[in-house]
C-alpha cells in the first residue's frame, strides 16, 4: 500500500519555481519523518504531489498518523498502485479491491487522469461502473450522495486504486517559511500560537522566560516537546530557558505597580531580539490576542512592540478564547495547558491599558538593566530532541500501586482540577500540592519520610518525580493505582 499526497492550496497557487521549491521542501520533510519507521520507505514525486511507496510490513495506520501532522499537505491517499494495461485490467483489479465495500451500496466512481491516453477519465468511469455495478451486489450508481466512492487515478504509465482518503493540515511546508523564536509560557495561548507558526511553514525555536522555577520549567519542556515531536520533527530547532526571576525582582524594586505589566512584557522581547540574533530567527511569536488581558488593549501592544526592531508576530490576535482551548484541544497541548500556571510574574494593582510610550521609558529608566543582559547570557539552549534527557526520565522512578500505611500523598494537580475529582485513601495522609509549587514546597517536607506524588495521568506525577530524584530527592515516588 502507497500513498499520494497533494500540497495544500497555498501551495499549489504559487508560481511554478516557487511551487517546486516547495514541493521538494514537502518532499525532504516527509521522507525524513517517515524514514524513521522504515529505512526503505521511498519519497518521490513532481512538481505538484509527493509519492510515497511503502514496503511489505510496514504498519500503515503509523504512516497514516504520522502524515496527518505534516504542515503542507492537503489531503493524501492511500492507493495500490499497479501498471497500465488496459481499460479491462483497470476494472478488473478494481473489482476485488471494491467488492467487499459495495454489499448493498450505491457508489458512484470518480476517475482522473494525467499524461496522454487513448481513453478519457470518463471512460474510466464509465467501465469500472459497469463491471462494479454488475458482480459487486451493489444496489446501484449515484453519482451526487453515493454511500461509497471509487477514486481511480491514471498517472501516464501507472494508475491507483484509492483505498482511503485523509485531510492533512494545510499551510505551508515546515522550513519553506523563514526561522522564527516563539515565547512559551506552556499554557493554551502561547502553545497555539507556536502550533500556528509551524503549521504556516515557520521553524520555530522555543523561548521559555523561567519565573516558576524548575516545576514550571519540566512542564513548559513538555509542551514544546509534544509540539516539536508532532508536528514539526523535520528540522531541529532549541529549547531556551532564561532565568527572568531577577529581572522581575528589578521590575518591583524599580517601577511604579501600574506599569509592571506592560515593563516586562518589554523586558521579555527585548531579551527574544537578543536572543533571535543568534539563532537567525526573523521573527517573534507570541501567544497575545486583543483585549484578553490589560497589557494586551491595543494601546498598551503599540507599547510593548517599541521594545525591539523585530517583527512580531499575534496568530492568535482575534481569536476567542474559547476557540484557542478548541485548538489547543484539537493539537493535544490542552491536557498540559489546564495543568499550567500562567505566570505573569508581576501583578500590578490597578494595571495600566492605556500606557503611553514616554511614561515608560521614564519608568524604565529607573532599573539596572545590567540584569536583563545577566539574563540573557545566563541562558540555557538544549536542542529540542534532547529536552525529554535533561530531567530524569519516567522509567527512573518507582510506581507504588498500593501505599503503605507511613506514606504520605501529594496530590500534584491543579486545584481546579483536585476539586472537580478529589482523590480519598483511607489510611494515607494526603497533602495538596500543586505541581509548579512543589519546588518551593520541597523544604518543608520531612526527608525520613515517603511521599508519593499523584496526578490523573501519571504524566506530571512521574515527571516532577524525576526531577527531584535527580537533585537528590530519593524518598520522592509515584503513586500509580492503575
């Protein structure tokens, strides 16, 4: 079983040469995704599709998820393909792979064609609906709401019979578009937004702004490290952890409360620029969207934009928030983002929405940015397909099914979400500790003693265990009932 994969519309408008260095840019992306589950997989194809020939064993439905999640393609088939005889081995092979699926059927068939022929795709039609319609038991042909469709492609000296149809993601191929950082706090707005960026052709590097410290950091890590994997493992690009805690310890020492907000949202695109110089990105990507929260009234983004020379990029700009959770939902980054903190770091009292430029620039000119550069060159870059090895892996920490009657349980989840599924045990005490607290939280738990971190999933649990396992926490486990 083969498949054939058609570019999205934005591609397939372009002018040829563009057109083409697209196509060969789908190409390389899909045979180095693919290529991954089998080394013989072949990728070919012209200037206006991609083929994919499959060999013997190879699971397909893998394939088939894996082709989903490639920005830049349309839809893509999966077909048998055969050599052009005639128009009788045409209907002939189409009759044993069709026949199972028109028991009782209408159908109708659609034929196309590429190259020339001595017959029309209308004679194609017309052929394998009389043999199908004869020897299948199908109760007829209707060509406008048939229960079943036929697709038959004759391609010059070859033709498919098309056992399935999928929709791919549409944009553009990922590394058609030119490099860009996006700021990822791990929450739905700003994991969408990355998500958008790739599907639209953008390679994009990660920039995480750490104000939560290292919980929060294992969190946002998987975040990127879904998005990367998914849908956009073709090319690699980093993962880059800044420290920001003494910058917002300079916000508040320094600048007047109502301007907090909009001053580090500064600070953050002043350090992105920075940073985007060193990895040739041309772009920032940012998770806002108008007047979702107060540094984010028109105004006060004309502010924050001044901040940097770089262009600035809003996928999100006019959505709904209701329509990003639906997106983030779609992608799979929702469960992570209900479980996020959205750290703003800085809480201003009473926050302006309507800054003016000169006002914070005066406000600004009170702190030490000798901090923001100390942030900055105290970064830390890891290449996104090592992020899963710099914490300690699930595999590492033990899973307790059934705790002892000393062991203490962390229950790690959101309190939302511990109030919406409260865990009872009978015999265990049972503290609640959100997961981007447990950091701060260590030192207040007693080392001679068991504690058993607990989430729905075992995701987070297991994850945060491992972390602490790593800095020396060895009474730290996993509580896994199932």
């Amino acid at each position: 079983m083969n498949f054939l994969i058609r570019p999205s519309a934005e591609v397939a408008i372009k002018s040829k040469p563009v057109r083409r260095q697209q196509i060969r840019q789908l190409r390389q992306n899909v045979s180095k995704i693919l290529r991954r589950v089998n080394n013989d997989i072949v990728v070919e194809g012209g200037w206006d599709r991609v083929d994919v020939r499959v060999p013997e064993g190879v699971d397909n439905e893998r394939l088939i998820g894996l082709l989903k999640c490639i920005p830049g393609i349309s839809n893509f088939l999966e077909v048998r393909d055969y050599p052009l005889a005639d128009l009788d081995d045409i209907a002939q092979r189409a009759l044993v792979v069709f026949k199972p699926h028109l028991e009782g059927k209408t159908f109708a068939v659609r034929g196309r064609r590429t190259g020339k022929h001595s017959f029309s795709s209308a004679d194609v039609e017309r052929k394998v609906g009389a043999v199908l319609l004869s020897q299948t038991g199908a109760t007829g042909v209707n060509l406008k709401y048939p229960d079943e469709q036929v697709r038959i492609e004759v391609i010059h000296d070859r033709f498919h019979l098309v056992e399935r149809r999928f929709e791919g993601l549409g944009g553009y191929p990922l590394g058609s578009v030119e490099s860009a950082v996006t700021l990822m706090s791990g929450g739905y707005d700003s994991s969408v937004a990355a998500y958008l960026a790739m599907r639209r052709g953008i390679r994009t590097h990660f920039l995480f702004f750490n104000l939560g410290g290292a919980a929060h950091e294992v969190g946002v890590k998987q975040v990127a490290y879904h998005l990367w994997s998914r849908y956009g493992a073709s090319h690699s690009v980093k993962f880059i952890s800044v420290p920001f805690e003494g910058v917002v310890a300079e916000i508040m020492r320094a600048v007047d409360q109502r301007h907090m907000g909009v001053i580090l949202k500064r600070m953050m695109l002043k350090a992105a620029a920075q940073i985007a110089e060193t990895t040739s990105a041309r772009a920032l990507v940012t998770g806002d969207a108008v007047a979702q929260v107060s540094s984010q009234t028109l105004a006060n983004l004309n502010v924050v934009d001044r901040a940097t020379e770089e262009v600035v990029l809003r996928p999100l700009i006019t959505m709904d928030k209701v329509d990003i959770i639906r997106l983030a939902s779609e992608i799979g980054t929702e469960s992570y983002a209900r479980n996020m903190p959205e750290y703003c770091g800085v809480i201003s009292q009473k926050p302006v929405t309507r800054a003016r430029l000169h006002r914070v620039e005066e406000e600004e000119a009170k702190m030490d940015l000798s901090v923001l550069d100390r942030a900055v060159d105290e970064r830390v870059e890891t290449a996104i397909q090592r992020i899963l090895d710099t914490v300690s892996t699930p595999e590492e920490v033990e899973l307790v099914q059934t705790p002892a009657v000393g062991d203490v349980i962390i229950d790690v989840r959101h309190p939302s979400e511990e109030e919406r599924a409260p865990l009872h045990l009978t015999n265990n005490e049972i503290l609640h500790i959100p997961f981007y607290e447990l950091n701060r939280r260590m030192e207040d738990l007693a080392p001679n003693r068991r504690y058993l971190l607990y989430c729905d999933r075992g995701t987070m649990s297991r994850m945060h265990a491992g972390h602490l396992k790593a800095i020396g926490r060895e009474n730290i486990l996993v509580y896994s009932p199932v």
